[in-house]
C-alpha cells in the first residue's frame, strides 16, 4: 500500500471516529522530500559570584584565609569557568545542557545553579575583637550585682517589740540574702564579668562563603544545506523541536560569530527531515495538507474535517434537544467546546484538522444553547416567586397569630421586647465591646463574631445547593452571621418566658381554627385532579369549614373561650384583634422571613429542575457552563 493510500485510509477513519459521519476525503499530489538543515547552537554563559553570610559558623568549602581572599579566589575561579579552561566546569555544563541537544530545539535561557566549589573567608569578629566574649552588660563586667533585700548597704531595718518596755524598736541587722556583703554574683556572667559574644556566637570570627553563579543564555543559527524542503518546514521545526528529525550527523564543536560570541559551547550539525504534502480533496473543495518528521507528524491538516464536523455542529443550539445531544455526544465537537471553556489547547485545533473559522462557529451554537438553557431555567420564576411570598406569608402570619392566641399575656408584654429594628443597636453594642456576652469579658465578643462567621462561611460553601462565587459566599455568611444571634436568643428567651406564663388552649384553639382552617379551601381546590370535581371540593371545604367553626361555638359552654353572657362570634373577634396587635409589632420579621423562604426555595426548585433538565445532555462541560457541577 502506497504512502498516499495509507494516509488516505488514516484521515478517513480518523475523521469518522471523532464526527460520527463519514468523511470522504480523497489525497492527491503528493510530494515527498527530506530537507537537509545545518544548526548552529550554543549558550551565553554569564557568571556571577555571589556572598552568603555565615556568622560565627564556619561553612564547607575551600578556606582562602580572609574575605577578600576568599572573594579574590571566587572571582579568579569564574574568570577560568568562563573561558572554558576549567574541565570539571565543562563537564557539569554539559551534564545540565546536554538533554537540550537531542529533545529541545527551542529551549528557554536555563540556570546553572551554584558551581560545587565555595570559597570561605574569615575575619576577626568586630564585636569581640577576637576574644569571643564580650563585658557583661546586667554587671558591667563586676561580676556582682547589688543585693536585692539590702540594696547595696549590707544591712536591712527591722522593728521589735520589747515587751519590758512595751514598746516598739526600730534598729539594723545584717541581711539574711547577701550575708552583709550587700552584693550577690551576677547570673547574667555566673560571676565571670563577661559573656559569650552573641555576634560570632564565641568564634571569634566572623565567616562568608562565596559561591559561582551562571545562567546560559540560548542562541541559535540554522540554514538549509539544500533546496529540496517545503516552504513550512523552517517553521514545523521551531515549533516542534529536534526529536522530530530522521537522523544527526556531522556534529561538531564549533566557534561561531556575530550573536553567538562569548558561549563557552557551540555546536553544529546537519539534520534530515522527511516532509511530505497533500492536496486533499472534500466535497469538491481542496486543501494543502502537510506532516513532518519520523512519525509525519501533522504541521498542517489544512482545515480538512470541516465539513463533517459542520455538518453535527450546525444544529447545536437551533432548537432540537436530540440534534443537542448528539452534537455534544460528538467526540470533535466536545473537543472544541471543552478547549474553549477550559481556555486549553489540543491538537485537533492546534494541528489545524479543524479550522478556526469552524472553531468559532461551534462557540458561538453552543454559546446559544446555553444561553437559551439559562433562559429556560428561569421561565416562570416571578409568578412562582410571587405565590411562594403570599403562601409562606400567611403562613408565617398564622404562626405569629397562634402563639399570640396560645399566649395572649406573652402577646402583651410584645411592645417591651427588642425586635428586628431594635436588633441594629444590640450588634453594634456588641461590636464596640458595650457589654460582656455571656458573662465574658467584653473583648471576647470578637472572637465569637469571628467564630460564628468563619463557621458560617463554612456552612455556606457546603451547604449551598449550586457553587456560587466568593462575594456571594461572603454575602450570605455574614447575613447569617447577623441575623442567627437574634433568631436562636428570641427562640430561646421568648419560648422560656411563654412558657412561664403559660398557655390559654381555649382561646389557641377556637381562634386558631379561624385561621388555619382556612387551608381547608385551598386543599379542597388542589386535591381533585380533574378540573369538573374542584368546584365541588371547593363546596366540601367550605361546608367542613364552617362545621368546624359551628362545632366550635357549640363548645363555648364547656370551653369557657368567651362569657356566656356575651355573642360568641362578637367575644371571639375581641380575643383575635388582641392577638393582632402582637402581629403588629412583629410585621417586620414576618415579612423578612416570608421574602426569605420564598426567594430562596423557589430559587432553589428551579436550579433543580434545571439541572435534572440540564443532566439529560449527558454533558460535564454543559454543567460546568452551567454552574451545575455540584
């Protein structure tokens, strides 16, 4: 099989493996050569000595005496590295550089570390003057200290009483601590007046090392030796490197001129590399296609698996969910899109198999298809949004209306408690340190402020149904931060004080069912799954509704919910307008819950349904475009 047919046979199978479809591409033309290149290469070398201090700790190396021997030695020892005169320098060059030879055409400047020779230098150390000890600063090189008892004098004042005279007498005795002396020995010196010297650690000598630093810098030459190349083949060979060529020979150390003067090491050699170049032919359309090297690697694919791919990707995004999946399913297709999303190269782009006019096609479908996904997530929300805040706010209403019913003297005291409005004055008395939490001392607000907001932000970032960005996280943790002091200390405050006073089960439960049987309606209508039965049980909930009301007042007797001398439904209407004055002084808090659950929760269902909506592509990048990886 010619080479032309094998590479026919390659593209074609390639190309339906990575589209799906067919793709019937026919080579002609084929031209076959082996260029013959010449390289020149080599570094700059520039070579650097640095100083390292070492204190009063001698380093490894050569000991040259002084510093500036030291440094005179390091300098000397450079000047040989550079010429290129030092053999063991030479070989540790070649070690680093030599992989550049046969892998790396193009390799970047490199460092060449330190050389493994350092160059020590000492001085008598400046603090000391060599001695290693210097005087003791606690005694002033005395050795002694005065006494701590006495003060110096040797003696200390004592009173006695003298019960013969009866009387007290006030007189000097020897101090106990110094014997007299007035002084005590230094524990600074141990007596000595002098201490170890902290500059040179007691060396006497103060130590530096010098060591050789170089960097190579890459330069290169290359030319042809023939005229038998492709046009792009200068360009395949920087861009790809010398493992691509068939064979090196005629390598030599060389000096060069002009750019390259002053590397220690140069090199030149002549390399073949087999090319070869296709008319390939799609559709009636023809493209140049080229390939280099041992393995023919691709330099050019000339754009050739447009059609196919074109042919899936024109659909991504026009509508058809199927004609979505498939495209996405489509191993070229996927390629592209994740390339583009992940800002990451691969060779079906690099290589030019698919051209950038197609790349950016398939962006632009798929950039609409997730446009109208996000679109689509959001359908509806407002209408469900704004039954979520009547739903949640009649419930939070009914709530607040029960405990006032249950608790009708808990509802009274509801003026002198704080509230939400209130709440601003408390936070701010508790960040200046105001008041002690707790009974702790007041600066122990702020790590409790801290704690509770770094355990929030955690809470956020593992407990949020989708990933959110940072700001956003930040947000709600300190939203929570604020807001879950007052709501666990009014739970707890207002739940031990209610139950202090106590419950009022007849006025809860005949007021209560006002309220709560109202849901009674709303089951009656949702509950039939046939429209022509919702009326009807409508009707049943409205009947039982009333029973229930009726029942109720039947009960008043043995209840004892309104006076038997008063009109039940006129007593029953009194109870609930006190209890709705508890409503009032709390209608901030049940309108920020209701604005709470309803934004969050309906946000939440619609991410859900989105992202099972989303799942049925069978896609990772589509979740991770998204925002649905989690």
């Amino acid at each position: 099989m010619s080479k032309l047919q094998q590479f026919q046979d390659f593209i074609r199978s390639n190309g339906e493996e990575i589209t799906g479809v067919s793709v019937p591409v026919v080579l002609s033309n084929e031209q076959a050569k082996n260029a013959q290149l010449k390289f020149k290469f080599g570094w700059r070398i520039e070579i650097g000595v640095s100083r390292h201090t070492h204190g009063g700790s001698r380093p490894s190396g050569i000991y040259c005496g002084s510093s500036s021997q030291a440094s005179s030695d390091a300098h000397r020892a450079a000047e040989e590295y550079v010429s290129g005169r030092d053999p063991l320098f030479n070989e540790r060059f070649l070690k680093i550089l030599k992989p550049d030879v046969s892998e790396k055409f193009l390799i970047k400047n490199t460092s060449l570390r330190s050389a493994p020779n350092a160059y020590v230098g000492g001085d008598t150390c400046s603090n000391c003057r060599g001695s290693g000890c210097v005087r003791c600063s606690s005694c002033n090189g005395r050795g002694k200290q005065d006494c701590y008892s006495c003060g110096g004098r040797g003696r200390i004042s004592v009173s006695k009483y003298d019960s013969y005279s009866e009387r007290t007498v006030y007189t000097t005795e020897s101090c106990s601590s110094c014997w007299g002396s007035g002084n005590r020995t230094c524990n600074s010196c141990s007596g000595s007046g002098n201490v170890t010297c902290g500059t040179c650690s007691g060396s006497g000598m103060l130590y530096c090392s010098f060591t050789i630093d170089g960097d190579a810098k890459r330069s290169t030459k290359w030319y042809y030796t023939n005229n038998d190349y492709h046009e792009w083949t200068g360009e395949f060979v920087k861009r790809t490197g010398l493992n691509v060529v068939h064979c090196l020979n005629n390598i030599t150390e060389i000096d060069v001129e002009g750019d390259l003067d002053g590397c220690t090491f140069v090199y030149g050699f002549t390399a073949v590399l087999p090319t070869l170049q296709f008319t390939g032919t799609i559709d009636k359309v023809d493209t140049k296609m080229c390939f280099a090297g041992k393995q023919y690697l691709t330099h050019d694919a000339g754009g050739i698996y447009d059609p196919a791919v074109w042919q899936i990707a024109q659909k991504l995004g026009a509508g058809s969910k199927s004609d979505d999946v498939k495209a996405l399913a489509t191993p070229a297709v996927k390629d592209i899109i994740e390339a583009k999303e992940t800002k990451s190269r691969i060779a079906l782009l690099d290589e030019n198999w698919v051209s950038s006019d197609i790349k950016d096609a398939v962006g632009a479908n798929y950039d609409s298809l997730v446009g109208q996904l996000k679109k689509d997530s959001i359908k509806g929300i407002i209408p469900k949004m704004m039954a979520a805040l009547a739903k949640y706010t009649y419930l939070f209403f009914t709530l607040a209306i029960l405990i006032a019913l249950f608790f009708p003297e808990f509802a009274k005291d509801a003026p002198g408690r704080m509230g939400i409005m209130e709440y601003p004055q408390w936070v701010i008395a508790v960040l200046t340190a105001d008041f002690a939490l707790f009974g702790i001392h007041p600066l122990a607000n702020y790590a409790m402020a801290l704690g509770l907001f770094i355990a929030s932000y955690q809470l956020v970032k593992r407990c949020y149904w989708k990933n959110i960005g940072k700001a956003k996280t930040y947000a709600l943790a300190l939203g929570i931060t604020l807001l879950l002091p007052h709501i666990c200390l009014s739970l707890y405050y207002n739940t031990q004080n209610a139950m202090y006073l106590g419950p009022s089960f007849a006025e809860g439960l005949a007021g209560g069912a006002i309220f709560v049987g109202l849901y009674l309606l709303v089951l009656g209508v949702s509950w039939p799954k046939k429209w022509y039965f919702k009326p009807l049980g409508l009707i049943a909930a409205v009947a039982l509704y009333l029973a229930i009301q009726f029942v109720f007042a039947m009960l008043n007797g043995a209840m004892g919910t309104v006076p038997a001398d008063e009109n039940y439904f006129r007593g029953l209407g009194q109870i609930i307008g006190s209890a709705l004055i508890y409503i009032k002084y709390n209608f901030v808090e049940i309108g920020l819950l209701a604005v709470l659950f309803s934004y969050f929760l309906t946000r939440r269902r619609f991410w859900l349904n989105a992202k099972t909506a989303v799942a049925d592509y069978n896609s990772p990048v589509l979740l991770k475009s998204m925002n649905m990886e989690r």
